[in-house]
C-alpha cells in the first residue's frame, strides 16, 4: 500500500469537506472516468503531434467537471505539457470591453503549471529553461551576452508570424538582460507584460521599449503564442483549461456579452478543428445548462451548436468521445464504493491497520445515505463525498465512537430508489451489501 503523505491528506480532506477538487492528491482517489481520461491522453498525443484539440466536458452540478478537470492537468503535467487554468467569472471571461478578457489572462499566466512547478507560479521557470539552455550554448562557444540577447532574437523569429511576436521575442530578451545584471526591476517588468498587467502602451514602452501590450481583444493571440514559445523551450505542448463555463450562460445577463463570447469560443474551435493552430488545447468544463440551454447556452447560437452537435447514435448507454463533446457520467455504485475506498485509505495515511470502519461499514454507509437522499446519491459525487468524509471526520476526532451508532435509525434502510447493480442489491429488510 503507498503511503501518503501528511501534505496531501489534510490537501484531500480539508478539500473534499468543503466540496472543492484537491489540487494535490488525486491520484489517491481518483476512480472511474478511464474511456474519459484515455480520451484527453489521445487529445495530448495529438497535440505533441503538432496538432490542436478542444473538449468541452458537460454534466450536471456537482458531477464531477472540476474533478475531471484536475485530472486531466495532471495526466498533462505528466507528459510534460505546460498546463494554466482558471475559473470564469463576470470578471474574468473570454471576451469583453472592460478588462474582463485581460483579468482572465492574467489568472491564466499567474497558474502556468510544469511538472516540476505542478502548482503553478511557472511563468518564470519557463522562461529560464529556454533562455538558460541557450544562454549556456552560447557560452561554451565563446559568445558574450549580447551575442546572447541577439540570438534570443534569431532563435524566436518563428514567433515574429504571430500576433506581436516581435514584442513578445523582445521582452524575454530584456528579461534576460535583467536576469543577467541583475536586475530585479526589469526582470519584473518583463514578467508584468507577459503576465498582461501593463494597462498601458506608454508604461510598457518607458519600461521595456515595446509597444503592444495584452488587450481584451488579443488574448487567444496571447496564448497561441505561449504554446509556440513552450514548444521551443522544450514541453510538449500548451494546455488550456477553464472552469465554470456556466458563468457566460446564465450569470451574463447581456445577450451581446453572452454571444460575444461564444463567438470568441467558435474561433477556437474553427481553429483546433480545421488545424490552424498547433501545440495548443482547450478544455472547457460547463453545466447541461450552459452547453444545452436554448435560449441562453451554446444552443442558442447556432453556428457553434451546430459544430458540437452529438452523435444521434450515441444513445441507450453507448458513447462516442470522438467528438469535441464529453458527458460526465453518473458513477456507479462500484464506483462510489471504491472512491470511498479510497478516501478512507487517505484518511489512514495508506495503512490498512488503522482504517476507521470495515469493507462493511462503506456498504452501511451507502445504504444510510441512499436511505435518504434516494437515486440523488449516486447523481451527485460532490454530496455524496462531503457526507462521508464528514463521517469519518466524526469517527476520527471521537476515539471509541461506533460507526453503526452513527449509522443507526430508520434511514439505515434504503429506499426503493436505489439503482440496481451488479454486486448491489436492495431489501426491505436488510441494508444494501457490496462485494467488491
């Protein structure tokens, strides 16, 4: 059994009581979701291909998107993709007038995730591996630092074909020439603009000789450039990953802002499809409201419903995530048994001597909650999580506390609700028994 560390249990349960996705220690409990994952491996092989890719992963609140999300950055880190992610919020979206677009980017670049940085605040790390390894072959051929901040310049040509490329080339030299007298100021300065928190183009220019900065309306520019430039520095690719799509839907009341937005996510989505871009892909994670909403969600704008429509021959259980479009899945039983599996062997730091209740006790549990919350326990992970971990919570800070105590009383018997399952079965009489 692996040991976990005292870091990334009180990361997963202090997370999971308050019904939030850990960033750390997922792996200790993550279950089910294989076609789904095998799926986002096939995206990122595409994208270390030169390719581009988009999903857009839906499912009802509390299903498990944020989860799914995680995941997936991390099966990316692993294959040494640079990863940012964020939130949307009325603040921080993918087009608008007011710096909303530019707060978004700016929450993206300060996320800039790497393997070795797996919790962000990469963006300068990045930066120096490509400029260190250069900076070091040139050395050993004799070459000066301005030899050096010349070459920075040749080798980032590639870049100068994008949207301010030229600029963008610039600033890492003159976060090299910082870095190499020195000096703070002009490195931070450098990370400020490529970070997209310059608001003007004569603070830019008096700080770095530049004269572009990252707007509203050049973000996406932005952000096919860093995936360009993480390319060189020696990643595989750039992963773009944003939660929450629901705000655009339904809390931007503006439907010019909505459909600006949308038109904003069709442009990438024409671009990963048709191959206009390489090295980068998306992830947008929403509710059934935000992707299937007829007069707020993608559905009301048709060239982009259009483009996701599902395959009509995916019905009656079977799937095809082939397509830029993944549902989210209720768990199953077996699922939720093994997640809760899991969580108590978090909970136990990985020692099977010191569990807090038995196989039996996880299959009582389930019983007790269906007992009350019906088909509705098996629908919404997040619920069904924060109940158990507030369980165990109470059995651990109680010593000598009986977990059929705590699960005594009418609700111990499960309603007729209960889905049917191999392993599972319901009675009337007793509680629901597991066999894994």
């Amino acid at each position: 059994m692996v040991q976990i560390k005292s870091r990334e249990r009180n990361a997963i349960i202090q997370s999971l009581q308050a019904g939030v996705v850990p960033r750390i220690g997922l792996q200790h409990i993550q279950v089910g979701r294989k076609d789904e994952i095998n799926a986002i491996i096939t995206d990122l092989d595409r994208i270390t291909d030169d390719g581009a890719t988009i999903r857009f992963v839906i499912g009802r609140y509390g299903s498990g998107k944020s989860f799914f999300l995680n995941l997936s950055r991390l099966v990316a880190l692993e294959k040494q993709f640079v990863v940012v992610q964020a939130d949307i919020t009325p603040d921080r979206r993918l087009h608008a007038t007011g710096g909303q677009a530019r707060a978004l980017y700016t929450e993206l670049m300060h996320s800039i995730a790497t393997r070795a940085k797996p919790e962000g605040s990469a963006l300068a790390s990045v930066i120096e591996r490509w400029v260190s390894d250069l900076d070091y072959r040139l050395k050993q051929e004799g070459k000066g630092d301005a030899e050096v901040v010349h070459a920075i310049h040749q080798e980032l040509l590639p870049l100068q074909d994008l949207v301010s490329g030229y600029d963008f080339a610039s600033v890492i030299g003159r976060y090299y020439e910082g870095f190499q007298r020195g000096d703070d100021i002009l490195m931070s300065s450098a990370l400020r603009w490529l970070s997209g928190e310059y608001e003007t183009k004569t603070e830019a220019r008096n700080d770095l000789g530049v004269r572009t900065i990252v707007r509203d309306q050049n973000i996406y520019d932005y952000l096919k450039l860093w995936a360009a430039f993480v390319r060189m520095a020696g990643y595989a690719g750039l992963i773009v990953n944003l939660d929450e799509m629901g705000v655009l839907s339904h809390r931007l009341n503006s439907t010019q802002a909505r459909n600006a937005n949308y038109e904003m996510i069709l442009r990438i989505v024409n671009d990963c499809l048709q191959g206009s871009v390489s090295g980068i892909g998306f992830i947008f994670a929403g509710t059934d409201e935000f992707f299937a909403d007829p007069r707020r969600g993608i559905a009301s704008y048709e060239a982009l419903a259009s483009r996701l429509n599902e395959n009509e021959f995916a019905v009656n259980g079977l799937k095809d995530i082939s397509g830029p479009v993944i549902r989210l899945d209720n768990l199953t039983p077996e699922d939720l048994f093994v997640l809760f599996h899991n969580i108590r062997n978090v909970f136990s730091r990985g020692d099977p001597s010191v569990y807090l209740i038995p196989d039996d006790g996880i299959t009582r549990f389930m019983g007790h909650c269906s007992g009350v919350m019906g088909a509705e326990f098996y629908q919404t992970p997040r619920e069904a999580v924060k109940k158990f971990v507030g369980f165990l919570s109470v059995l651990e800070q109680n010593p000598g506390t009986r977990w059929e105590d705590l699960l005594s009383g009418p609700s111990t018997t499960p309603s007729g609700d209960i889905p049917e399952s191999e392993g599972i079965r319901g009675n009337d009489d007793d509680l629901v028994t597991f066999r894994l």
